[in-house]
C-alpha cells in the first residue's frame, strides 16, 4: 500500500516541495475523489484522497517526485438535470495542472452519455484517451531577471503566434521552430527591436484542446482559444520532449526576452473552457464540479448559458471559479515572470447575471490584488451575448483593444465620407471614450489589424472574405471587414493598383504610430504577410497562417518603412502624450493641437461636417506639452504637421501661417516608394507655402524645437 499523509488543503492541485507532492481537488458535490497515478507504460493506481476540508480533497504522497503522470476520477451524482455530471469513468485532468503530457485522443469513451442515447451515462474508461497531468519541478535559476516595466505610453505591441512566428524562419533551428526556445532566438529577438517592439502579445499559451468536430474535419484548433488548464503552457510549443520540459522552456523565453528589454503578455481565456456546451467531453471541470465551473441555465440546469459562441461560460459568480482565475493570474505572474494579460472576450467575465457590470466581482478582486493590479491588464471589451459591445466601458487599471480605432481608420482611410471626426478622435486618443472614467491616452490599445480577420495586405487587396479552406462553406468570419481592394480581387499584377495597395499599407502603419495611445502591430504586417483573403484562419496550422519570413526580404521596403515609422514615434514625446490634448490656449498663448482645412485655415464646425470632406491638416505643438517628464522636469519636443489625404486625387495644402512655425522639413511621406531622405534645413518650406499631397497618402512635416 503507498504511504499517505493528510497533508493541506492549499496549495491546490499537484505540488512537490522536494521531499514529496501534495496533491489537492475541489469539488463540493464529490463523495469520493480517487488520485490516479500512471507509471511509464501508462499502468494505473488508484488511491483515495483521504481528507476534505472546505470541499477540498487532499493528501500528501511522500516520494512522489516531478515527472509523475497523474489525473482524478470523481464520484458524485451523475443528474444532469440537476446540473451534475460527475462520472468517475471518466479520467479527469486536474484544473491546477502545471503541466499536461500527450493529447486528446477523440473517443466515444472522452464523453459522460453514450452517443446513441444520450439520457444514459457513459461507463466507458476514458483514461486510455485522456492526456495526463505532470508534477514538474519548480525551482528554476532566474538569475538576475527583472521585469522591464515599460510605461504604457512608451509600449509598441507586437501580437503574435508562439507557433506561426517562427515555423518558417530560416535562422531559427529546425527543432526549435514553432516552439517557445524559437520565439527566444536571437534572430527573433533582434528583428523585434528592430522595430521597437517592447511588449510580445502572445496567443494562447495555456493547455488548449481542437474542438473534436474540427479534428473531423481534418483540422485543428490554430489560434488556442479553447483552454482545458489555466496553469500549464502548451505542450506542443515546447521543443524538448521531455515530460514536464515546456515549463522550463517557457521560463526560458520570458528571461530571454526580459534580457532584450521586451515584456511578455498572455492573451488568456477566462471565459469558456474546451468542454464546450451540455453535447461535450468529460475532460475536466465538468466532471469535477458542474454547477460550480459553468454558468447553467435556471429553468434547465442540462444547460450552458452562452457568451462566448463556444458552448459554456465560465461561472465568475463562484468564488471557486473566481479562486481558480486569480490563482492562475498570480501563478503566472509570479511563477513564469510575465508582464500582463489580454482578456479574450473580458465582457464575459463581468456577466454577474446577465448585464455587463464593470464592478462585478472579478474586477473587484482585481483592483485590490497586489500582485496582478501592478502588471499590464487588457480587455477584449467584448463577447456575443446581448449588450456585450463595452469599448470605453472598463474600469480604471485596465487597458481596452480600442475595436472603434480599428474600425474608424479602415473607413477612413477606404474613403468613407464624413469620418473627419470620428478620425480626429481616434488619432487623438479616444477622449471621448476614456477620459470620463478617468483614464488617460494609453487607455487605448490601437490597432488596425490583429488575428482575428484580414492582414494588412489582405485588408487592402480583398472586399470579401475567401475562408473556404475552413470547410464551413465560407460561412465563418466576419463579413465587417471595411476593407477595399484597390479596384481587383486578390492578388494582381497591374502597376498602378500594386502601388495604391502599398501607400494605402504605409498610411495605416503611419496613422498606427502617430496616434496617440499604444499601437499594436500583427506579426507579419511589417513585411506584407497575407493569408490569400482568409479572415478567420483559426484552423489553418499550415502556411496560411505561419508568418513567411521570406517577405523580409520582397518587403524589404515596407519592412524599412515600418522601422523608420516605429523610431519617429519612439523619438518624439509629442506622439506618446500621456494626457489628452486639451486645445485651449495656455498661459503663454500656445496650444497643443490645432486642426487646419486643407487651406490653411483653422477648421470651424462646418468644416469638420462637410460629409464629403476627407482631408485635414493637424499641428501638435511639441513646445505645449503639458505633463512633466519622469523627474518633473518640462518635456519639449520638435512640432509636427500632419497633412492627411484620404481623397483618391492629389490635393494642394497651404502651411499654416508664421505662428505655427516659419519653416517645415518633410520627415515621412507615405507616397514615397523608397526610403525618405532627410532633406537639408535651407530647403524647409515657409509658411504659407503651397504644398501637394498625393490622393490617399500622408505627409508628415516637422519644425525644430526652438533652441535652448
């Protein structure tokens, strides 16, 4: 008989502290819980946890070291219409799991009811289907690693797949391709600087498991939302096949990247689990404790209320469930030394019964933690249940991805009449959005593009969506894509409209980086990555999605093109305000942004209502900065004029008049094929001066700050 001891309730899940592991489940509705250990030929043990304290079953296994495979059989009520499926047939992965080997294999046996009639339980063991839990080892050498804690308003975001980033980068090790040590390469590395990157936007990272209905299809779940262990990285981005290694590996990456001055962000998936809906597998919290993981409906408790459009949602009314996110953000905060989240459809987890409440309880808990208020928080400010659209609407702390930005340029910059406002707005930081709760700027997350939908080049050579390739008969994706193909489907070979595609790339890049707020960039953007007009390749692990490094080189002056963007913004504090503009005239009788027609002259309200306006001159005044540096000293920068074209014919500015600045000396051109060159001070042009803007592009003036 193996020796057990009482052991603690907490820490939950498999623990070893060197001598042995505890192990620890909860379950409130289990009558038995049974711990399974599995050997090196996948043979079974099974030993009842012998003490519950608070709904927790534990017990401590002297001699259990890292590397043991285990999982939990749960005995309890088998009454879905209670909203109870336990069924200790079923082999359970522990929720507090570190680390997870193998995968699933689809099987009849993985599901609690048989398939030809649902109403009787399912007695088939599901353990020779089912991957297992690991105990890994702790301890690992972080040496002198320090999170590199970028201000929000100094951060450049690059959101990536720890997978597609390097599957097909030729410097990367063919073993470490698509894994976390590939990420960690130092070509990868010296790229993101290179670009001024300072924060990575990882995709899904946690354990996630492909839907069975996708595996049938031939496919697999790509992009990773669909999470089944909130503490583990995922196996298959780890290069070692050692058990337990990705843990390791994972630690490695963050130092790695931490090393280079770059933080790291997780996008994770609170909201629903890879159990899916009433019709899913038994692979987990499902079987552990129903009603006390999942949102159930009243009247039919067989049932999953829906806010993700993935079957279930995760019960953020249970303190358990509640326990389990928090134990997790802090796991990876102070275990795996990351620097932040993105909350993948954040609405859902402020659902306290079915409005979205920004003080429900999980934004309380956060607020007051000591540990996970001090990193990075990020809201995907929305879900598909009703009033589930929240941009603007989180509360202090948290950063937004601003989906009205992206929105508003895409109209913009396609043409749209009467979006001089909303364009104003979104380039200025969004005031009408944050400033009223408080926040500032850097409240919003910018982007133009992101996974989910169109790449830069497809938004500006594809008006449809071609997702056949998913198999869903080109019925997935969104079909909002506000994009314009330049006047050709797809890829073509006319001069004119490959040219009017490559300035309308430059003017998003452009507009990306002299907004006001934090921009993020998609991997693979920087050089002209497509997916071949798919707007929703979740499923395509293959080319489709995996970044073609080779573009570098074909792109090589959309690539320069982005670096030199980057640096302008990283070198001038007029474009990283970490307050609104305000527009008054100051003390000394200057303001900080003026808005201007195309004639000069100073925009009055009709101007800005002309719905067939699409052009604006804007002046940011980097001698009216209002916020002190970070030791209270004045902050004073060169001044910038915007002139902004998005009318398809070329239009003729005139300078603003002396006080504005006597002499202005073009610094960025988004109508230039080649890199700019800077032009020497005696050819500024004075004020006044006529100046041609070709149809839909940007050019970007500056004046010197005044000496001394």
């Amino acid at each position: 008989m193996r020796e057990v001891w009482p052991g603690q309730a907490y820490p939950l899940g498999g623990t070893w502290d060197g001598v042995g592991t505890s192990f620890s489940v909860f379950s409130e509705v289990a009558d038995r819980v049974e711990l399974c250990l599995f050997d090196d030929r996948g043979r079974e043990e099974r030993v009842d946890l012998p003490e519950i304290d608070g709904f927790v079953w534990h017990g401590y296994f002297p001699g259990i070291t890292p590397g043991q495979r285990y999982g939990f059989r749960v005995h309890g009520p088998y009454e879905p219409a209670k909203g109870h499926r336990c069924n200790p047939a079923k082999l359970l992965l522990d929720p507090y799991a570190k680390a997870i080997e193998g995968e699933v294999a689809w099987d009849e046996a993985l599901f609690s009811y048989r398939f030809t009639d649902p109403a009787r339980a399912n007695g088939a063991d599901s353990a020779p289907f089912m991957p297992k839990n690991v105990v890994v080892n702790p301890f690992f050498d972080w040496g002198s690693d320090r999170r590199p804690g970028t201000p929000y308003h100094q951060t450049v975001i690059y959101e990536a797949h720890v997978r597609g980033l390097t599957m097909r980068h030729p410097a990367v090790p063919r073993e470490q391709r698509g894994t976390y040590a590939g990420l960690a390469h130092p070509a990868v590395i010296e790229h993101l600087l290179g670009l001024g990157v300072t924060a990575v936007e990882l995709m899904p990272v946690h354990q996630f498991v492909p839907e069975h209905a996708m595996v049938a299809r031939g496919l697999t779940n790509y992009w990773g939302y669909n999470t089944i262990a909130y503490f583990a990285p995922h196996n298959g981005y780890a290069s070692s096949g050692q058990s337990g290694e990705q843990v390791t590996e994972f630690k490695a990456m963050v130092k790695a990247l931490h090393e280079a001055g770059i933080e790291v962000i997780l996008d994770v998936v609170y909201n629903h689990t890879a159990e899916g809906d009433h019709m899913g597998p038994t692979l987990c919290f499902r079987g552990i404790d129903n009603a006390a993981y999942y949102r159930l409906h009243d009247g039919d408790r067989r049932y999953y209320l829906d806010y993700t459009g993935c079957g279930n949602s995760l019960n953020v009314r249970s303190p358990h469930a509640l326990q389990l996110i928090m134990d997790s953000l802090r796991y990876w905060v102070l275990e795996m030394h990351v620097d932040g989240f993105r909350f993948d459809l954040a609405a859902a987890l402020a659902r306290e019964l079915h409005d979205v409440d920004r003080l429900s309880a999980f934004f309380d808990l956060i607020q007051q933690d000591p540990v996970i208020s001090q990193v990075k928080l990020i809201a995907e400010p929305w879900d598909v249940g009703p009033g589930g659209y929240q941009v603007g609407n989180f509360p202090p702390l948290w950063t937004e991805w601003n989906g009205k930005y992206r929105d508003s340029m895409r109209d913009f910059w396609r043409g749209h009449g009467s979006m001089l406002p909303e364009f104003a707005s979104r380039l200025t930081g969004s005031q009408d959005l944050y400033a009223s709760s408080g926040r500032r700027p850097v409240a919003s997350i910018n982007f133009v593009t992101c996974h989910d939908g169109f790449t830069l080049s497809d938004l500006v050579s594809y008006n449809r969506k071609h997702n056949e390739a998913n198999g869903e008969s080109n019925r997935d994706g969104t079909d909002d894509n506000r994009s314009w193909n330049c006047g050709a489907e797809g890829p073509v070979e006319d001069p004119e409209i490959v040219r009017l595609r490559r300035r309308q790339r430059r003017n998003f890049l452009a507009t990306l980086f002299v907004s006001q707020g934090v921009p993020m960039l998609t991997a693979g953007d920087e050089f002209g990555r497509t997916q071949r007009g798919n707007n929703n390749a979740y499923c395509q692990d293959n080319e489709v999605s995996w970044v073609d490094w080779s573009l570098a080189r074909a792109e090589s002056g959309l690539l320069e093109f982005v670096r030199a963007v980057a640096a302008l913004r990283r070198a001038h504090p007029v474009f990283q305000r970490r307050r609104f503009f305000h527009g008054r005239r100051a003390g000394d009788g200057r303001r900080d942004i003026v808005w201007f027609t195309p004639a000069g002259k100073e925009m009055t309200a009709a101007d800005w209502h002309t719905g067939y306006a699409k052009s604006l001159a804007v002046y940011l005044n980097g001698e009216a900065i209002d916020e002190p540096g970070p030791r209270g000293e004045r902050i004073i920068d060169d001044s910038f004029l915007l002139l902004v074209n998005a009318h398809h014919e070329d239009i003729t500015f005139t300078l603003p008049e002396a006080e504005y600045g006597e002499g202005w000396l073009t610094v960025l051109d988004t109508a230039d094929e080649g890199p700019h060159e800077e032009p020497p001070a005696d050819e500024a042009w004075p004020a006044g001066t006529p100046v041609a803007v070709t149809g839909r592009s940007m050019r970007i003036l500056y004046r010197p700050r005044a000496a001394g």
